[in-house]
C-alpha cells in the first residue's frame, strides 16, 4: 500500500459483496479493476476471455497509466485524459494521482480544471452529477430521488458556477474537480459524494451566443426568484441527508457569504472559499506565531520592565490586503479565534485588523448606515477618527490610505496579501513591516495570492528585504530559497486549502454533526498547525522549516485534522446522536479508530459474487 495512506491499514479494507458481472462490471467505474482482476474472481465474475491473460498488479497499471499521461503535452489534454481514466476505473485514477500528487493536482484541479471548465459545452461527452435548472424547479424534488435513489450519500458539491477561479461566471460547470480532491486527500469514498450543478442562467455573453451551450440560455436569476430556488435544494438536502456535508463552491462573493450565514446553524454547510482559505491561514499565523515566541524575550512599549512576547493571536496586529471572500474569510477565521482562544469579545478582537481593498483602507468615513449595513465586511471597517485625520482620505468615502500609510502607522506583525495585485508588496513596503517592530520579532508575511505570477511578493525578495526575519508561506508553490540568511536555506510552506478542508469535511462527516462550527474549523486548524515542520524542528531558534507541512502530505494530515474536528464535534455536543447518546457505544476514544474504518484509499477490494450484494451508483 502506498504509504500516503499509512493511515488505512490495509487489515481494514473488508472484501465486497458485488451483483454485477461480465460488460457490466467491466464498465461499471467505480468497481472495474481491468487487468487488475485475479484469476479467481475472473472465473467467478464472468470475465474470463473478456480480458488479456496477464494479471497486472494496481502498481503495473499506474505505470502504464502513467506512461500513457505523458505522451499528452498540453494540461488540458492531460485533464481529458484523467477524466477519461476516471470514466473507467475510480481505483487506477485516484491511485495514479496519489502517487504524482503535487505534479497532478494542478492537473485536475486549478489551474487546468478553469479551462477544463470554460470549454464545457464543448469537450462535453458524457454527463457526470446532477443538474437543477430554474425553469424545471417543479421537478427538482422528482431529479434529485431519481439521482441519489437508494445511495447512502455523505458529501454534496453545489455550485452556481458564477465565480470560478479566475473565469468567473460559466453559467454550469460541475464540480466533480472537488468532490475528487475530497476522495484522493480526505479519504471520503467516491460512491457517497454527488456533484451538482444550480443552472440559475448566466450573464456570460460569450456563452449566451454559443450554440453548443449546454446551459439554461438566460440572464441569471437573481434576488428572491434565486433565494427561493436554492432554498428548495437546500430543504431537499436536509430532508433526504440531514447528515451530510452540504459544500458550496464558487458562489458569487455576496451570495456566498450569505448562504453561508443563512444555513450554517441548521446544517453541515462550509464554503471553502470562504472557511477552508481562513482555516489554513490561521494554521499558518498559530505556527508562525509559535515559531516567533519560542524562547525569546522581546521588549515591547518601550518599557525595559515589561518583557513579554507576543504569544496570543490577540497580540498581533493583522493586516490584509485584498478584502473579497478569501480576505474576509480570513480576517473572521483569524477574529473567531482570538474571541475562543483568548477569551476577548468580538468588538475588541475585530479592532486587531486593517483590511485594505484595491482603493485603499476599508473605513467608514462619513458612509451612510444603510451603506455599512449591505457590506458583509462592516464588521471590519475602521472609524475614520481613530488613527487618521480628516485630511487622510476622500471626504464621505471610505478611500484613500494606501498599504504603506497603514504598514507606516500601525507596525503589522503579520500582513497578508490575497488581493492578485503582483508586486503589490514592494521593498518599501516590506522593510516598513519589518522597521516597525523589535529587532527579535519575526514579521509575519504571507503572500498567498495564485497563481504565482500573481503573488504581491516574492518569497526570496522578502527575506531578503527583511535581513531573514520574515517567516513566510505563500498561496502558490515556491522553491527554497538558497542560503538565505547565515548560509540556512529556509522552505517555503504553501497555505493551500487542500491542506486542511477535506479533513474538516471529513470529520464533520464522521461526527455526523448538525453544523460546521467555528471551534471545529479552529480544532482543525490547531491540528494542522502542530504538524508544522518549523515547530517540529524547532531547536531554540527557528531553522528555516516550512511553517506548514508538505502538500505532499496532504492525504495523512488532513486524516489528523478530520480526528481532531470530529473529538471536538464530540466534545461541544454538535456530533450526531450516535456518538452523544452512548448507545452505538462510541465515544471521544473511538474517533481515530472509526476514521480509520470510514476513510476509503485507492485500494482493490477482494470482491465476492452476491446477487443480492452491491450494484452500482
């Protein structure tokens, strides 16, 4: 077994009872094993003369998988090829990306999976998850039991597709890319994820002149018509599987906060957008924060008699710059957790940050209450009297105070950019974070706009513009940066969500919880963050680790994240009956071993004729 699923011992994949045989095994995806299927089970499953003579190893088939995958050059056709491998074989297609995890992903997923899904209509050949569209609403509950009739189902994907990564508005695109990295890095078995798509229209022109558009053809709805017809979905989910993870992905900035704060109290819902991009990064600022404490003394206020460190997260005074839904994201993940961790009220914890967006510093500068009330970023926005004067910026707007106003006035300990303005981080603005604290402070920098060519700065320019101080992570995969400083090479941790989203959807699941709550995320995130090489390696001084773990090592840490989100489910009582009431008899110190069991790996099954066993989807 391959040791990225150390933690399935392969005592736990139990054989299989299937109904199929013969054609229809051999096309059945989630059960077909191609050459892989041993001489026993070909006699008995009906396939024998229906396949070569040579029993392949799941090894060999990767191989020649593998091989297979390069002769394609272009990412695209990489992707076609992938797709068509998982048309055929669910077990040799998450087995191959498990072993070319970091050369894959980017395959499957962002960036390529952007284009995959701008040429939709186009490359459409087969169709794969469930489409709702608005004008067929009074179908919708007939579709979605024709779809999901007799499945146990744990994971549901739904999008809009009005915000995909750097496309934006696609009208449909099916997200089929997440719920795979769900299965290949959460462990969450494939047969009880189901993608849809809510065909709402698109205001996509390109699209709307298209012929070959395979969507509803119409402006997208909006205001109540579309609150009412992802209401009725919503309702279907919470009737059919009260127990599943609802996740809604690429949503319009201002829906997604809002369907996010609408159903987040009556059932499992999550944004990843949203509370996978704040989660990791607090992970990341909970390592950097422990990195920068461990054994030292600093000064603070200039006050020789009071010697402390800034070991709490309400130390810290945080700046991001770029306000959308992966900023906001994270200035409320960061907040939540001052207020669980610390003990400060929100109010209080809301003051530790400056959020800035392609204008300047958001404040509320002579804005209308009404103005404040529609921004889902109010919370955040500084009064304009308390640190600037009136001449600081626009008279009745809430503009002007640029990043290095700010940097100057307030000394950051930690400045995040997720704004995709490259270069947005000069060497001005970078040596003004690390000029404004004490000579043993490490500042905080993580610049995790992607792609790469979008990053504000670039990891060796900030340790470089920062003498070696700055401890760094960035959104984007970077490479070391050579003899950095006293002739230490220092890693670049990536803060990717995948580190950490499909483990707290993973343990949401195993808990069966009624909600994904603030402390679960924060669980998860504490997880993540004590698995950080640079704690691990910490030595009195930090030694130039990453502050996060290899992505590499995705599918091992987010099984540790998804027992720690599950322990703490248990814990707050927000887990299902089953664990609470005592009488399944699990409890708190069943979680490793049950996860263990649920998780599923890309690993043939023994299997065993049974007419009355399992069919198919």
């Amino acid at each position: 077994m391959d040791d990225l699923h150390s933690h399935k011992p392969a005592e736990l994949i139990a054989p299989l009872r299937i109904s199929l045989r013969g054609h229809a095994l051999l096309t059945s995806p989630r059960f077909n094993k191609g050459t892989g299927f041993p001489l026993a089970e070909r006699k008995a499953l009906g396939l024998e003369g229906r396949l070569p003579t040579k029993v392949n190893t799941l090894e060999q088939q990767c191989t020649r998988a593998y091989d297979q995958l390069l002769q394609r050059d272009l990412p695209i056709r990489k992707n076609t090829f992938l797709q068509s491998l998982k048309d055929q074989n669910w077990t040799l297609y998450y087995a191959l990306l498990a072993r070319h995890l970091r050369e894959l992903i980017p395959i499957i997923y962002t960036p390529t999976e952007a284009e995959a899904i701008s040429s939709y209509s186009h490359l459409f050949r087969r169709s794969e998850g469930l489409f709702l569209a608005f004008p067929h609403q009074d179908m919708m509950e007939e579709s979605f039991l024709e779809q999901t009739r007799g499945r146990e189902i744990d994971l549901i994907v739904v999008t809009d597709a009005e915000a995909i990564l750097g496309i934006g508005d696609q009208g449909v695109g099916i997200s089929t890319a997440k719920s795979a990295i769900y299965t290949l890095i959460g462990g969450l078995d494939p047969s009880r994820s189901l993608a849809v798509t809510l065909d709402v229209g698109t205001n996509n022109e390109e699209l709307l002149n298209d012929p070959l558009y395979v969507g509803w053809p119409e402006k997208r709805v909006r205001g109540e018509a579309y609150d009412s017809f992802v209401d009725k979905f919503v309702q279907l989910v919470r009737k059919h599987y009260p127990h599943s993870l609802l996740h809604f992905e690429d949503f319009g900035v201002t829906n997604a906060h809002r369907l996010l704060g609408r159903y987040r109290e009556t059932h499992a819902v999550f944004n990843d957008d949203i509370q996978g991009t704040g989660a990791v990064t607090l992970a990341c600022v909970m390592s950097a924060i422990r990195v920068s404490s461990e054994g030292r003394t600093i000064v603070l206020d200039g006050d020789s008699d009071h010697q402390t460190v800034r070991k709490r997260l309400s130390d810290q005074r945080v700046i991001i710059f770029g306000a959308g839904s992966a900023g906001l994201g994270i200035a409320v993940q960061l907040r939540d957790a001052m207020v669980a961790e610390d003990g400060i009220e929100p109010e209080q914890a809301n003051k530790a940050f400056w959020l800035i967006d392609r204008e300047g510093l958001l404040y509320d500068n002579g804005l209308s209450e009404e103005s404040l009330q529609k921004d889902h970023r109010r919370a955040f926005y500084r009064p304009s009297t308390e640190e600037w004067g009136a001449n600081s910026a626009q008279e009745g707007t809430n503009k002007g105070v640029s990043l290095l106003e700010v940097v100057k006035h307030i000394r950051p300990t930690v400045l995040i950019g997720c704004s995709t303005a490259a270069g947005a981080f000069t060497q001005d603005v970078i040596e003004a974070v690390a000029d404004g604290l004490h000579e043993g402070e490490h500042p905080i920098i993580l610049p995790l706009s992607n792609p790469s060519r979008l990053v504000e700065a670039t990891p060796e320019n900030i340790i470089k513009w920062t003498n070696g101080r700055a401890l760094v992570a960035t959104g984007s995969p970077f490479e070391t940066v050579k003899k950095a400083v006293n002739g230490k090479d220092i890693d670049i941790g990536e803060c990717n969500n995948a580190l950490i989203y499909p483990g707290i959807g993973f343990g949401a699941i195993l808990a069966q919880s009624r909600s994904v709550t603030d402390t679960m995320l924060i669980a998860g995130a504490r997880r993540l963050a004590a698995l950080s090489p640079a704690i691990n390696d910490l030595d009195g001084a930090y030694n130039g680790s990453a502050l996060l773990p290899d992505f590499g090592d995705a599918p091992g840490v987010n099984f540790e994240v998804a027992v720690a989100v599950a322990e703490q489910a248990i814990k707050e009582g927000s887990a299902g009956q089953q664990w609470l009431s005592g009488e399944a008899g699990w409890g708190l110190e069943d979680v490793r071993q049950r996860a263990g069991e649920k998780v599923w790996v890309p690993v043939y099954a023994d299997f065993i004729y049974d007419k009355q066993g399992v069919g198919d989807l």
